[in-house]
C-alpha cells in the first residue's frame, strides 16, 4: 500500500517510550503513550510498569482501550528492563499495525543469553521476539545512522514511508521522540 505524505498525515498514530530507572532500586518504571494526528500531540497517557516485570502488554493495552488511533509506534520490546509489550497479541486484539522502532540494533542472541541468566520464565518472554520477522535497516536522513524496524500487520515498505514522514526533527519518528522526552523528563 503505497501512501503520500499528506495520507500519513492523517492516521492517528501511537507512540511509546518507557522512563529511566535504577536497576535493583527501582520498582515501577514510567511507560508513556502519546497519541498523535498530523505531527501534532492529541492526548497523552502514563502508567507505571513493573521493572522486568510481566504487566506492559496489559497496562498498554488498557491506554489503547482509551483511543481511536491506526498505527503503533513503539520504541523496541522490552521497556523497564525485559517487562516485554507483546506487539503480535496487541495487532491482534486491535486490528491496527504495529512498528517496533529501535535506536540501535536488535541483538537477538544477547536477549535470549540474558533472559535466561535472569528469568525463570524466560520462554514466556522470548516468545514475544521470536515471533517477529526480520529487523530491517532504514536511513531516515542520509547524515544520521539509520534506525531498524520490525512490524506486525503491515509491510516494511509502508512502515519506512510512515517512519520518514513523520521523523522531522531526526531520524526518530516524532511520536517515539516526544514519548521519549516525556518519560525521561518525567523520571
């Protein structure tokens, strides 16, 4: 599905990013979702999550319950440590695309090695990821390292057109961006 900028535009768009916390001294961690509609901020939600904890998906869930929206942004799996938001289960339970955007990327082999040094039930958690297709790299802007993407729901092709149209003030998309700046001004 090949969209123009101005298409793109108009999807009210879901953009999540968790707070800062100490690992061994924090309990609950921030977990902040901006709804977004023309590059403009419409509402914003936050809850707090539990550190490694099992309750992200849930407690997401719950925002979206809230919204009219299309499409998902979030900033990787894993938010407050490894509590995992399960992209596959939240495509499913609302019909909507889901794009898991990351900074750096993805060490599969790294997650797996630590979830099971870390976590009893690290089968539950590693599920989430092997579920996922491939990771892609995207060059948003030619100057800046590029960002690498995963979706649920939707084709590569048209998650790279959302991701450059609405990365306007770096390669970060700007849902991602202000969700970021929330959680980790607010944590």
């Amino acid at each position: 599905m090949s969209m123009n900028r101005n298409a793109f535009q108009k999807i009210s768009i879901v953009g999540v990013e968790d707070g800062s916390f100490l690992k061994g001294t924090t309990r609950k961690a921030l977990l902040v979702a901006v709804l977004f509609k023309e590059v403009e901020i419409k509402d914003v939600k936050i809850t707090k999550i539990t550190v490694d904890g099992l309750d992200a998906t849930k407690k997401f869930a719950k925002i979206l319950n809230q919204w009219a929206f299309g499409t998902v942004l979030l900033a990787g799996v894993s938010f407050a440590g490894f509590n995992i938001i399960d992209p596959t289960m939240i495509h499913k339970k609302f019909g909507k695309p889901v794009i898991i955007v990351s900074r750096t990327r993805p060490d599969n082999k790294a997650v797996k090695r630590a979830l099971q040094r870390h976590f009893e039930d690290w089968k539950i958690r590693r599920e989430v990821f092997e579920k996922l297709g491939s990771i892609h790299e995207v060059i948003v802007w030619a100057e800046e390292p590029p960002v690498y993407v995963e979706t649920v729901g939707v084709s590569v092709r048209w998650a790279c057109n959302l991701i450059q149209t609405l990365s306007v003030c770096g390669r970060v998309p700007e849902p991602l961006r202000v969700a970021r700046i929330i959680a980790r001004g607010l944590s």
